[in-house]
C-alpha cells in the first residue's frame, strides 16, 4: 500500500477555490525575501522550486505552518506530506545548538551538529523487535558513533558497549558500522539505557536535557486468568514499562495484586491489548480507579520513643521529627540538623527508611504521599540496645503519631489541556468543560495558526 499513486486533476467544482488558496500561500512565502516580494509585485511569479525554498525558510523561522489533506487510512496525500517532510522540515544544521551540562563540572556547554565534535546522543525510545531484541533508537546530535566503542550512559553512570548498530526503514533494517550527527540509529542489546539518557564520549560526558514523564493518572488492577500465565504476565508488563516511561507497574503490599498505571483508560486498554498479541499473556483487569495522592498541609514537630525489651537485647530509639509541607517537589524530603552526636550517624539512614516506608500508603485513604518534607532535629540513643532497626521502627511510629496533627488532604489529578477550536464551537466547548469541572485559565485567537 503506498508504492504506487496516480496523480489526478483537481476536480472543476473546486479549482477556483484551489487557485485561490494558492495565491495566498505564494502571498506568505515571497515575504521570506525582499528579492521574490519584489518580483512578485511586479508581476514575476516564482518558479516552483523558488517557492520551495521560500516555504522552508518560513517554516524553519516558524513564521508559519505548511498544511496539507490527505488520509492515512485512504492512502489520499501521503506522498505529498512525506515530501514535505524532507523539502521543508529543518535539518539538524538548521536549528541551534543543543545545550547540556558538562556531567564532570556542571557546567552549560553547547554540542553542534558536527561529525568532529565529542560523540553526544539522546535515548529516545526503546522497543521490543522480535527478531533482535531490545533496541534503543538514539539520536546523535554531535560526533559520530562506531561499532565496537564503549560510551558513558552519563545519567546512569554506567557504561554501554555499542554492538550492532542499525538504520531504520520503516518495516526493514539495515545494519551500520558507522554513524554521524544528525543520524538516527537503533542500537541492540544496551543493558542499563532507558528513554531519556544520554550516551557521550567518555573523555567528555555530557548529559543533555531529560525527558519529563508526567505522573499516571489512572490505575487498574491486572492478573493472569491462569497460574501459568504468572511469570509471562511479569515479563510482558516489565518489557512493556521500559519501553513507555509514562506507564508503571507496583505491587499493593496490602492484596499482593499487580497494579498498573497510565495516563487515562485508552492508554492501559492498549497495554492489555498488546499484552495479549505480542506476549500471548490473557489477564482479568479490574475496573479503573483514579490515581489519587495525598499531601500535608500544616507543620508539626513529634517527639516519639521506641523502647521494646525482651529479656535479651531490647531496642531502644528516640526521635524528634519536625514534618512540613513541600509543594515545590512531589518527592519525599528527608533532612537532618542533629547536633552533638545526639543520633549517630550510622542510624540515621534508619530514621530516613522508616518513615519513607509509610509515603508508600497514606493514613487519609491509603493513596501514596507527596511533597513531605521531614527533619530530624533532635533524638537518643543506647550504646547497647540501638540499632538502625530501632530507629527505622521510630521513624516509621512518629510519622504515624504526627498524622492526625498534619492536616492530611486528598489530592486529585488535575491535567493541563488546549483546546483548539473554530470560533462557532467556542461557547459549546467552555461549556462542555465547565460541565466536567473544568477551570478556563484563558482564551486567545490563533488567526490560521
């Protein structure tokens, strides 16, 4: 499908307007150069490669965007937009340096694409070839890459062996001994990269921009309609996570049930689906629920003893914990202003673990926590009956005794959207989203963009 296409006259009904159109387009391309603008107006009409090059030079300085018709499913226009793709779609020498962090120093530097430059390039995707493997698709924005080096994963701090190396076409492959900035290329068998790290030089790391993956929003529960199924199901859900950074897999410490997450239903129905095509794995799911968080709101210090004796060793572990709230990060912060020794510090590791624990199941519903932030500032030891056991059970206890004071809240989902739509649809469309409780931040005309 695809390979070959007829090209048909433009029905009469509709050439008018399709002459029209392209007055219009030609109007907005020769404003890229004074030279065409002034040709144009007075009456010399650019050839069609001079409006080629015209149309490009606007789209790369987004002055504009070039639309095209077309259907996928009709096999109607895709030849054209694929074209378009090369003719008018910047190149990487047309777009500015990308930036990173020097991964020895911390500082900005800038990577061109350039074959001569240290080797820098970003993990984009990782996909499941039933032939091959694991391949990672990579971009190399400087340098060039050959089979056989070694290469820093300077966001893991491991290093990648680069073995085969292949250049994607569509359904078909071709293996590559070497590539160059600018290349796109599939690499087999990495162990330690996932989607988002950076692969460089080893005598100059860099680590380029990360990826940011929203958190899930819905979670449903999956097993496997036989025992057998068990460990294929763990296997497909695990390759299937390191493929999607968007959708994960836990286990509830409470049912022992799998629980998978993404971002809405549409996104978990595909998961289940290709579960069952590609890993032969069929699963009962349980019904959607959303995937709520929840947070503090009020700062609290607790003071909190551990003390268990059972004839032998006893245990023994005192803290004083001050908790706050964090809404700068959704990540648990542990902090300690001990002074005098009066926790050693070999315990407070302990103190951090017990009360990480319990983010995992918050004590308003049972949904994970967020933006908490402990301090430990004060405690006791026993030179005999402590131990960081002790002082993970304290931690853990004077989280749970400081709850009730910290003003825990249930925290829903919220989602940034824009929407795009003709002006005659607008009050239908605020409407539609002030009835699912929808808040409007704004509105702006567009004008064709």
């Amino acid at each position: 499908l695809g390979a070959a296409w007829d090209i048909v006259e433009i029905p009469d009904d509709l050439k008018a307007r399709a002459e029209e159109y392209r007055e219009k387009m030609i109007e907005a391309a020769v404003e890229m150069d004074e030279t065409a603008l002034e040709n144009y107006l007075e009456g010399k009409m650019p050839s069609n490669d001079e409006i080629r090059a015209l149309i490009r030079k606007g789209t790369i300085a987004v002055k504009f965007y070039p639309m095209f018709c077309g259907s996928a499913f009709k096999n109607k226009g895709v030849q054209p937009l694929l074209d378009a793709v090369v003719e008018y779609l910047p190149s990487p020498a047309d777009v500015p340096a990308i930036k990173g962090v020097d991964a020895k120093t911390d500082a900005e530097i800038e990577r061109h694409a350039d074959d001569n430059e240290p080797l820098s390039m970003l993990a984009f995707k990782i996909m499941n070839d039933p032939f091959v493997g694991s391949l990672t698709f990579a971009r190399i924005y400087s340098g060039r890459l050959t089979k056989g080096i070694s290469v820093d994963n300077t966001v893991k701090g491991k290093k990648e062996r680069i073995g085969r190396m292949l250049q994607m076409h569509a359904n078909s492959r071709a293996d590559v001994e070497e590539a160059f900035a600018g290349d796109i290329v599939a690499l087999a068998g990495l162990k330690d990269t996932t989607t988002g790290d950076t692969l460089s030089d080893p005598l100059h790391p860099v680590i380029l921009e990360r990826m940011e993956f929203p958190d899930p929003v819905i979670q449903i529960a999956i097993e496997p309609k036989t025992k057998n199924d068990q460990e294929k199901m763990g296997l497909a859900l695990h390759r299937l996570a390191a493929e999607d950074p968007s959708f994960r897999v836990k286990t509830d410490e409470e049912s022992g049930q799998t629980i998978i997450s993404g971002m809405g239903e549409l996104h978990l129905d595909i998961i289940v689906d290709r579960m069952r095509r590609e890993f032969k794995v069929e699963a009962n799911v349980g019904a959607p629920q959303v995937a709520y968080r929840e947070t503090i709101t009020r700062k609290h210090e607790q003071d909190y003893t551990h003390k268990k004796q059972t004839g032998g060793t006893g245990q023994f572990a005192r803290v004083k914990i001050l908790f706050e709230p964090n809404p700068d990060s959704s990540e648990f912060e542990f902090d300690t202003k001990i002074v005098g020794g009066a926790v050693p510090k070999e315990y407070i590791p302990g103190v951090e673990k017990g009360i990480n624990s319990v983010m995992t199941s918050g004590p308003f519903a049972g949904f994970p926590m967020i933006g908490v932030k402990a301090t430990l500032i004060d405690g006791a030891y026993h030179d005999v009956d402590s131990s960081v056991l002790a002082f993970e059970i304290a931690g853990r206890a004077c989280f749970r005794e400081a709850a009730p004071k910290l003003g825990v809240q249930l925290l829903e989902p919220i989602m940034k959207v824009e929407v795009v739509t003709p002006e005659d649809y607008v009050g239908s469309v605020i409407g539609d989203l002030n009835g699912r409780r929808g808040q409007i931040q704004g509105q702006e005309a567009r004008g064709v963009a």
